[in-house]
C-alpha cells in the first residue's frame, strides 16, 4: 500500500512537449521580468497601452463609416434591410462628364459653403419684343436631370436634394427629424420659358403646399412652425389666417377661403387679456380685415375691423399723442415697451391708412383724427435731415431720439412709403404730405445714394452721425416700387428711372448668392478692384420669405411691362421652393443663403409669406391689369389693398 500523501501519476512524454514548458517558463520569466521592474516603469508601459487603447477606439468609426458608406437602407414592407452597394467604376471619359452631386454635410464634418467664384453680376441677354431673358448657369442636380433626360432614363433623386428636418437651428425638437425640408429640384427645373406651364398656377400651387401645413399643424394660431409641425404664438389672434384672406380671394382660393371666413365668424375674438404691438396688429390684421370687406363685400369683416379698431385706440392715449407701442386689448390699457418710452417713428407713421380708411367706412371721424395728430406733429418736427427722419420718436416729449442716424431700413422704411400712399389714398389732396415726401426723396439722393464696385450698382445706405455707412437692408427694396408708383401718378419721371435701378440692385442681392435668396441685410462694396458687389456678414445671411423685392417687381412690371420684371420674379419663386419649401406642408425661412448644401433652416413662416409673398407673385405674374387696379386700390405696408377715395371726398 502507497502512503497517502504520496500522490500517484502517470508520465506520458509527447514530441514537442518541451514547447509547452518552454511557454510556461516564459510565462514565470515575464512576470519575474514585470516584477523586477520599478513602480515608474510599470506605469510608463500602462499608460503607453491605454493611449494605444484609445487610439484604437477613436479611429474605429472612421473605418466603419467607410464600410456603411457601401450600404443602403432599403424598406420592404416596413422593414430595413441593408444591402451592399459596389460603387461603379466609370470610364475615364464619362467621370469627365459626370455632374457633381452635392453630399449633405455630417454633424461632425460640415463641407464649406459651395461656391460659384466670386458671383458675378448676372448676365442678360436682350431680345427684341420679348424683354431679357436670364442666362443662370444650372446647377449640378439640374445638369444631372437634363443629362438623364437626353439618355431617356428615370431621373435620379439626389442626396443633395434634400435638408434633413432635425437641422433647424431655431426652436427644433426631437420630433423634427420625422420631416425633411422638400428641395424639388429634380422635379421642378426651369419652366421660364415653357408656355404650357403656368406660373399663376404654380404660385395658387405654393400657397395651398403653405394652406396645407398651416391649416393641419397651426390652425387658428398666428404662425406654422413646418418643421416640428407645430405652431407659434405672438398675439393669439389667428395672425396668418387674417394676413391670408384676401390673398386667397385674389388668388380665387374659394374653399380654402370659405373655411377661413367660418373660423373668422365661429371662433376670432378680440376680447382677450393679451398685449398687442399696435403697429403689427394694425397692418395684418385691421388692414386684412378692412381688404377683405372691399374684395367681398362681407359685413362680418367691417365688423371685426370695427371692433379691433376701437380696442387699439388707448394707443393714442399718451401726453404728446404720439402713440405707445403696445396695447391690451382686453384690459383697454397702453404702455411703451418696459426699456424705453420711445416709439419707432415707422411704427406711429404706418397706421394712417387703416385708421383712416375705418373712419370713412363708420363715418366715425376719431381713428382718423388720431393718426392725423402724429402725421402733423412729425411734419412740425425738428431733428430731420433734408426730410429724412430719426428712427425714434418719444411719447412724452413728442420729440425724435437718437438724433443723426438716417436709414431707409427697419424702424424708419414706412414713414416714406406711407407719405406717398396716403396722399394718393385721399386723392391728392394733402398737399403736406407729399412736399415731406418729395423733400425726403431729395434727401436720399443726397446723402444716402451711392454706386457699387465693381459693376456700379445703385444703392441706398445709412448715415450716421455724418458717417456713411455701405448697409442695406432687405427692406428696403420697398423702395423701387414706392418710387413707381409715385411716377405712375404724376410725380417727375426721374422718380421712374431711380426705381429701375434699384430694382437692379434688390435683383443682384438675389442672383448673386449661392442660394438665389437674398440676406437680410448687405454691405455694397465701394473701393475700386473690388471683387464683388456685395458682401454679406455671418449674422445677416439669413432670409425670412420678405416680400420687398417682389413687390416692387410687381410695381415695375405693371407700369413698363418689360418681361424681364417677371422672369427675376420666377427665378425667385423657384428658388423659395427648392430652398424653403417643406414636405409635409408650409415654408420656411432660413440662416444662409450663402450655402445652397445646408441652409439651415428656421422652423417659422412669417404670416406676411402668404399675405404679402406669395399675393405679390400673383399679381406679377397676372396679365390682368384691373385685378386690384393701382388706380383704385393703394396697398397698405402689409400688401393689403385700400380703395383710393373718390375725389368728392
């Protein structure tokens, strides 16, 4: 018998055994080696591994993007299959002619801006009898479609051709990238110049796509949000549907108008604790209400205006009658905005031709006395420069603020606009009114008129202070059509010959962007070897769907009847639809213009887009010229047209 502690075994020898006590002992010499390796060395070698470590983790989506760049998501019956995708190779002949396709940028790697060179003046080729014709070069997913179309194929549907909907930079939410922001360009192309297509029809087409998202995701409020299909609030007052109604009457939009005009009758109400801006709420909706009772005829909208009109009076309830900015029209009470007691003199100078207008249709003479009181009170005013104004007025004192500082831009724009129109609103009569406006326009040439290099556009800048600055804003493209329609009316033909040019300009603030959006505001370059007209800085890129430009497009083409008025105008409207129009209903503005890959868009559509936009295209593009005749109807600043009274009055 063995003793227990002696343990028995059984020797089996292997060929290459020695190989495993070879490893074993290899094993025993490294950690022996590790061991005998002092504390600062064993932590150099762990850190070196952990940065190799991490290295490693942070190139792996690298590599892995590269792969699941080779795949698709195919849907099949809801479900995603992922299929390998083999690039084709192209002969070399072919990848010469092969149109780029702009790629959206990742989050994490934006491709700089696209560009076209330094954007040129465009040019136009004159033809006889047909005005001038705008030679554009296509863009690479045009080319692309014309090149499908010669090889009798299916048109290709771009990456490129779409803005993911999460890549709103303003109010977006989680739920914003269920939408995309529609860029058609494959489906629409250039239809400038086919007969069949109408452009009437296009605009009637845009504002039902706008109708359709406002009416399912922001009914009765005062703006859609298209992208997160939801809505914002400024008065709670139905703001767009009000601004719309007599566009979709001029449009001949019946049912979209039938249901709005139920809504106005079942469900708007004044009496509400809320504050209102006076000014806004006096174009869009006093003057949308008053332009429709005109166009139709309708009782109910003399009584609503009649009704918003009063609750706005309080404004006017001030020691110098110049109006307080903001009113509740609940409560019946006014006051100032909470940082200052001043108002803009635009705002308090912008309202005359509703108030007027109520008080004719009432026979109520004191909303018409109100406004009649700042008219002359700014007549009287010290502090202009050659009937230029200051852009703030003081409701105490009655006085301008901020001496020395001219624009023909925001806070100051209508007060000129509205000198002219209410003259020719009270049939040319008031002889105060357009001295003040005639005196302002020699102004303007005097101290705000300046040429562009290289191309010497004409444009209007800013003075302050005595220094000129190159600024111009959007707004300020009124300014060509205000112009015309004082020509139209009587006043010197230069005023004429000044619009054109101008008009030329607001253009070029379009055509030479990548996007052919213009920006808010631009700065003319004035230096001889200049490169480009205009320059545009970062904050100013954006563009809000103004109607400025085509509006006076509108003025422009309707006096001189020169084609090419209505071909800038198509060129913009395609452009708002392949840069702003959303999928699932409404457009969008959005924050630059300089970059027709990614330009970013908003998640808003101002109320003005269907009041004045998209009704100012129509009219453009009408060859009636008694549809809204500016010989008996004069629009207010929110595109909202007012009879001019007969001269018995």
């Amino acid at each position: 018998m063995h003793s227990p502690s002696r343990k028995e075994f059984v020797s089996l020898t292997f060929t290459g055994s020695g190989n495993y006590n070879n490893k074993q002992w290899r094993r025993q010499s490294c950690w022996r080696k590790w061991k005998q390796l002092s504390r600062l060395q064993r932590n150099l070698i762990l850190f070196t591994v952990a940065l190799m470590l991490v290295c490693g983790i942070a190139t792996y989506p690298t590599v892995t993007e590269h792969f699941r760049g080779l795949t698709v998501v195919v849907k099949e019956d809801e479900g995603h299959v992922l299929k390998l995708v083999i690039p084709e190779v192209l002969p070399e002949s072919d990848k010469q002619n092969q149109p780029l396709v702009p790629e959206p940028p990742s989050e994490k790697q934006k491709r700089p801006p696209h560009k076209r060179g330094p954007p040129g003046l465009q040019n136009r080729l004159q033809k006889k009898g047909t005005g001038s014709d705008i030679q554009v070069k296509e863009n690479p997913i045009q080319e692309a479609k014309k090149a499908d179309k010669e090889k009798g194929e299916k048109p290709l549907v771009k990456r490129g051709a779409l803005i993911e909907a999460d890549q709103a930079t303003e109010g977006g939410t989680a739920k914003e990238a269920e939408n995309k922001v529609a860029v058609p360009a494959v489906e629409q192309g250039d239809h400038s110049h086919e007969p069949e297509f109408d452009r009437l029809e296009a605009v009637r087409d845009a504002f039902r796509h706008a109708w359709k998202g406002y009416k399912e995701f922001a009914w009765g409020q005062d703006e859609l949000r298209p992208i997160s299909k939801s809505y914002g609030e400024w008065f709670g007052l139905g703001l767009t549907l009000i601004d719309a109604l007599d566009t979709m009457w001029i449009l001949n939009l019946r049912e979209e108008f039938e249901e709005a005009k139920t809504w106005v009758s079942t469900e708007l109400s004044f009496n509400k604790n809320v504050d209102v801006n006076l000014f806004e709420s006096t174009i869009r909706i006093l003057g949308g209400l008053l332009s429709t009772y005109h166009l139709t005829g309708d009782a109910l909208f003399l009584d609503k205006a009649k009704d918003i009109g009063t609750r706005l009076m309080p404004a006017f309830n001030t020691p110098s009658k110049i109006p307080y900015s903001d009113v509740n029209i609940g409560k019946g009470t006014a006051h100032p905005p909470r940082w200052t007691s001043d108002s803009t003199v635009a705002e308090v100078t912008s309202i005359q031709l509703e108030f007027r207008e109520l008080s004719r249709l009432t026979q109520d003479t004191r909303y018409r006395a109100a406004v009649d009181k700042v008219m002359q009170k700014v007549h009287k005013l010290e502090g202009k420069q050659d009937g230029l104004v200051p852009m703030f007025i003081n409701t105490n004192s009655g006085q301008f603020t901020h001496l020395g500082v001219f624009t023909l831009g925001a806070r100051a724009d209508s007060y000129y606009e509205y000198l002219l129109k209410q003259w020719i609103q009270g049939g040319q009569k008031e002889t105060e009114l357009l001295e003040d406006y005639l005196q302002a326009l020699e102004g303007v040439k005097k101290n705000l008129l300046k040429k562009s290099s290289p191309n010497s556009l004409t444009f209007v800048g800013e003075l302050s202070h005595g220094q000129f600055s190159p600024k111009m804003d959007h707004l300020v493209c009124f300014l060509p059509g205000t112009l015309a329609l004082g020509a139209h009316h009587g006043l010197p033909a230069d005023h004429m010959e000044l619009a054109k040019q101008l008009m030329e300009t607001c253009y070029q603030m379009y055509a030479q962007m990548e996007t052919g959006l213009s920006p808010e505001i631009v700065h003319f370059n004035m230096h001889e070897g200049s490169i480009r007209d205009v320059d545009v800085k970062l904050a100013d890129r954006h563009n809000l769907l103004r109607p400025e430009t085509v509006e006076s497009l509108f003025y422009l083409y309707r006096f001189t009847k020169d084609r090419k008025y209505r071909d800038w105008g198509w060129e913009i409207l395609q452009n708002f639809n392949k840069y702003t129009k959303v999928s699932t209903g409404g457009y969008t503005s959005i924050n630059n213009v300089r970059d027709p890959e990614y330009p970013s868009p908003r998640d808003k559509m101002e109320s003005f887009f269907l009041g004045e936009t998209l009704k100012y295209f129509y009219l453009l593009f009408s060859d009636d010229p008694e549809l809204v005749s500016l010989d008996k109807y004069v629009f207010n600043t929110e595109a909202h047209p007012l009879p001019i009274w007969p001269s018995a009055e």
